[in-house]
C-alpha cells in the first residue's frame, strides 16, 4: 500500500506513467518529485512530459505545510518519512517488543498464514511480551533448532493485535 522512491531527482518517462497510474488506482508513493528524464534518447521532449504528469502529481507539495497530494485515488507524499505516514494513518507497528530493542524480526505472508522470524540480537536473554499485527489466529512458537512446535495457549487477541509472552 505503500512505495518509496529513491533519493532523487531523475525518472524514465514510463516509470512516471506507471506511477501515475498505480497512484488514480489507490497508491500512495513518497518521494522526491522528479524533474528530468535521465539519458539523450528524446531528452527535451520526454522531460517536458516528465513535469507535466509530475507537476499534477506533485501539485501542493511545495511548502513545509502541505505534505500529502491526493491525486486520483490514492496519494503522493513529500516531506514525511514512511514511520510519519502510517502514525499519520493510524497504521499499528507490525512487530513490537516490550523492553527491547535487541529483538529483529522478518515477517512473511504465506497463503495458509503468517510466520515471523524473530531473533536475538545480543548475548543477553529476552523475556517479555512481543506484539503481532494479526488477529483471529492461534500463534505458535517454532524451534528452528530442533523443529519442535509449541501452541501458545496464552495470549492476548485484542484490537487487530495479538501478544504473546515470549522467553
């Protein structure tokens, strides 16, 4: 639901197009509004289309103020990281651990559910309740030493959220 562009100022032509259209669909991109067409190939005429789509893409976004275009359906932002867009939107964390900052995780999506991959980055044990970004599940904790499978049988499902005390 959410792209973020690269730092900078430079687009082909067809990726501002496809842009364009995944953004009247319902995308919200962040980025750098572009300004040339990188390359010689039909460089002057292809910049000038470049800005026109840009200039309505980009349209409001020129002061500290407005932050957020809505264009089409969807949305073009500038001037505010993707943290400050999903608060904004009122977006949970998808992982978060209590008194922790040494827990990492990777979160896939499979057809039949979800796995997080949740690491240990220091020597020093973790013993607390870790937070998902799921509801209507049973989580379970997989060893990927042993291969054991454990069910949680305790756990909160609360408001999109399920939390898990987690050794």
């Amino acid at each position: 639901s959410l792209l973020i562009l690269p730092d900078q100022t430079h687009m082909p032509l067809a990726v501002l197009k496809k842009l364009e259209m995944m953004v009247k669909k319902g995308a919200t991109i962040i980025g750098k509004k572009p300004i040339v067409v990188p390359g010689l190939n039909n460089n002057v005429e292809n910049t000038r289309k470049l800005t026109s789509i840009a200039d309505h893409m980009w349209e409001n976004l020129v002061g500290e103020e407005e932050k957020i275009n809505e264009y089409g359906k969807g949305r073009v932002v500038y001037g505010m990281t993707a943290t400050e867009l999903l608060q904004l939107d009122k977006v949970e964390k998808d992982f978060t651990c209590a008194n922790s900052n040494e827990l990492d995780y990777i979160h896939r999506q499979f057809a039949n559910g979800d796995a997080y991959f949740i690491r240990n980055k220091s020597e020093m044990k973790y013993s607390g309740n870790v937070t998902f970004r799921q509801s209507g599940k049973f989580p379970e904790l997989w060893d990927p030493s042993s291969g054991e499978q454990l069910k949680i049988k305790s756990f909160k499902d609360k408001k999109g959220l399920t939390t898990v005390q987690l050794n």
